[in-house]
C-alpha cells in the first residue's frame, strides 16, 4: 500500500518525561475481510452519532469500501456496508470522508476509474477518483465526481480526501503528476503494495493541488497547483485546511530544503491572487526537526497549525509540531519527539484538540509491542507532557497499527487500525481519555 510504502523505515520544545496513563480500550468492530480490510482512514461522525469510515481494501471485490458504525447501545455498535468499489468506480481509498450541507458523503479513492494509469493483474487500476455517496430509501447511491487522467500538469493519485469552501467547492491534492514518458509511469509491473507505487519510481514526483467547482454541467476540475518535485513540495497525501479566507494549507512528505533523500518534506500556502492562486512553502523540515510530514494540519484558535511528521527528530522516530504565526513570518516548534519505545514511533496522522488544549494522536509504530500506540500530549508549564493512552498488543484481541486519526465522540476517542482485531483484517476502537 502507498502510505505503508511511504512510512520509510529511513531541538525539542520544553517537555517533561514520558508518562503512561494506560486508560480503558475496547474494540467495537472487527472487520472479516468480506466486508472490509484494513481500515486506513480517520472517521467522521453525523449529527445523529454514526461514525463513517473507509476501509483500504477487503469486500467482494477486494478493493475497499466505505462502511457506517451506529451505535445500538452502550458498547454495541452495528455495521453497515454502504458500498463496495469495484474497479471503475474507484479503488483503495485510505483518506477520510466528508459530509455537504445536504448530507452526502464524499471521498477520494488512490486508484480505480477509467483512467489509464498503470495494471495490476491484469486490470487497469485507473488513475484515482473523487465519488459522491447519496443517501436514498435503497441504500446509498455512488456516483464519480470526477475521474483523474493523465496530462501534462494534470495530478493523479488522490491519496488525501476533499475539503469543501463556503461556495460548495472541492478541495484535494494528488500524490504523482500525469506525465507519462518520464520515467514516472510504469504500465507493466506497478503494484499498489510496492513502493514504485504507481509507477513513481521513487518518492517525490511532484503531484497538484485541485479544485472541483460544481456546474450545470457537472464538476469542473482545474489543477489550480502544480508542485516541482524540488523545493515547492512533492507528493502530499494529507486532506487540506482552509482558512475563513479561503487560503489553503497542506503538508507534503517530500520536496522542500531538507538534507532528506527526497527533500525532508514541507508545511505550504496555496492562496487565491488576481485571478490566480500562487503557493508559498511556510516551513521546510530539516530532518532534526521532523521529516516526512504525512497528515493533515490542525488550526488552534489563534490560527497556529499542529501535526506530525513521520520520521526526524532527536531520536529520528517522527515529533509533533507546531507552526506559530508572527508577522508575516511562520516559526516552527517542535513539541515532541518520539523516542521509537513505549511512547510510540512513526506517527503518520494529524492530531486533535480538547476544549482544554490537550492534544491527541496516533503513533503508527512503536509501543512495547511496535504496533503502535495512541498518546496525548497535554500542557505542562509552558512545555508538553505525553501520555500513552494505549499500546496495541500483539494479537486478535486488539487493533495494530492505528494509521488513521482519532476522533471525539461523547467525551471519548474512536479511531480505526490496520490490522488486528478479532479476525486480524483490521478494527474500530474506543479509548476514554
């Protein structure tokens, strides 16, 4: 898988030590393979308390799905498949959902449609898509917002999902470019699980940022950035943010100035100017600093930014950031680094607040049994504490590792793993912070 592929097994703001508060977890969904595998994304939640996911794969056709958990009782949770992609519908989703004003579902998908990007045997895998899921007294009904193909400056590989302004416009960014005869395409042997994962021969090919605009006519899709590949960028694979001014914020885990094989990753602007959008890099990562940022940016209320990067760092096992804003100038901390031991190692997403201030995340590795580990870090005169909440155990009697975000819900945190669970295909879980 791409994001697996990418988590590359390649000073530190005021903390305190390490300390372990193992609290309450409990799984309340296991997946079996047949409705659903390895369940990579974040989860969102509706008004009503359902709780909506992707899974990676698994489904009659083993190429993902996007499933609903609703809760029945205290503990008990019930799943609903809500639809299975077949191929040119779309196909390995990783990235998390988003809701419209009118309740429909939206998402991307790495690969699948009708694209020609690259095969996997023998089928075309396609170049990625953006779909709509309707809800209907028959179920929920998918549609194709739009299918990527290649072009010159056109992007590929939607990894991270959609974001939508105040307009009803969609927002997201490609991983890879669609140039073909570059070298960046492999037709005859790329394969979704390997790191030449479609078809960049190696990481930090470049990719865009896009914008959907609905019309009468359908969506209409303009690549509105196209990232170098050098020190603009290469690559994100995290959903946007948008400010109430409508710029937008990303991360990419290659490209930027960085002493990194593929550059050491950036934090970047895309800001609408005379009819044109123009990008700014506002941090280049440095390796000691952090490396490979792969999740999304989380604003605080004075607009400051927060994430994680996947490696770098004093002990080169991934920190969690901030990007404080002074002036016209961006100054980034770095408010924890992971040690690669019990506190958890390789974080690769975003992070959330509290109404209190207190952060929490998810470290992909690392843990007594280095599948991972769930933390918070919370504000300790003027510095941070980390917490782990929980390590993941070696296992079917819990999840592995937790690449996805965690989310709130009713004053506790829910999030998705992998692999565990009681049929070792994947697992919804709840902490109680």
């Amino acid at each position: 898988m791409l994001k697996s592929a990418l988590t590359l097994a390649i000073l530190s703001f005021a903390f305190t030590s390490l300390g372990s508060a193992q609290v309450p977890e409990r799984l309340i969904y296991s997946f079996n393979g047949t409705n659903g595998r390895t369940a990579d994304s974040g989860l969102i939640a509706d008004a009503r308390g359902n709780v909506y996911g992707t899974t990676f794969n698994g489904g009659p056709n083993s190429l993902g799905s996007v499933y609903e958990l609703s809760p029945i009782s205290t503990g008990t949770w019930r799943e609903t498949v809500l639809y299975n992609f077949s191929g040119n519908d779309g196909a390995f989703p990783v990235a998390s959902l988003t809701f419209d004003r009118n309740g429909n579902l939206y998402g991307t998908t790495q690969l699948g449609g009708l694209g020609t990007c690259s095969t996997s045997g023998g089928q075309d895998l396609g170049c990625g898509v953006v779909f709509k899921l309707t809800p209907s007294a028959n179920g929920w009904q998918e549609s194709t917002v739009y299918e990527f193909q290649p072009g010159v400056n056109k992007g590929v590989v939607p990894v991270g999902g959609v974001i939508f302004d105040t307009a009803g416009n969609l927002y997201g960014t490609t991983w890879a470019p669609g140039v073909e005869g570059d070298g960046i395409f492999d037709r005859a042997g790329a394969n979704p699980l390997s790191n030449t994962y479609w078809g960049c021969d190696e990481p930090g090919c470049g990719g865009t940022v896009y914008k959907l605009t609905p019309t009468q006519n359908g969506w209409q899709e303009s690549d509105i950035y196209a990232f170098t590949g050098a020190a603009d960028g290469s690559s994100s694979m995290a959903n946007l943010t948008m400010d109430s001014a409508g710029n937008l914020y990303g991360t990419t885990p290659f490209g930027g100035t960085g002493n990194c094989q593929y550059g050491c990753g950036t934090v970047f602007e895309v800001s609408s100017s005379n009819g044109g959008w123009t990008e700014t890099v506002l941090h280049s990562f440095a390796s000691t600093d952090g490396a490979y940022p792969m999740g999304a940016l989380t604003p605080d209320a004075a607009g400051n930014f927060y994430s994680t990067t996947n490696i770098g760092g004093s002990h080169h096992q991934g920190t969690v950031f901030e990007l404080a804003k002074s002036g016209q100038q961006w100054q980034e901390s770095v408010l924890y680094n992971f040690t690669g031991g019990a506190d958890g190692a390789s974080p690769y997403a975003g992070v959330i607040f509290d109404s209190r201030g207190n952060i929490y995340g998810t470290a992909t590795e690392g843990g007594t049994n280095s599948v991972g580990t769930i933390y918070s870090l919370v504000p300790n005169n003027g510095g941070w504490s980390q917490i782990v909440l929980h390590e993941f155990q070696l296992g079917n009697n819990d999840g592995q590792l937790p690449y996805g975000a965690v989310m709130l819900w009713n004053n506790f945190l829910l999030g998705a793993t992998q692999g565990g669970g009681t049929h070792n295909e994947g697992a919804v879980y709840e902490v109680f912070p």
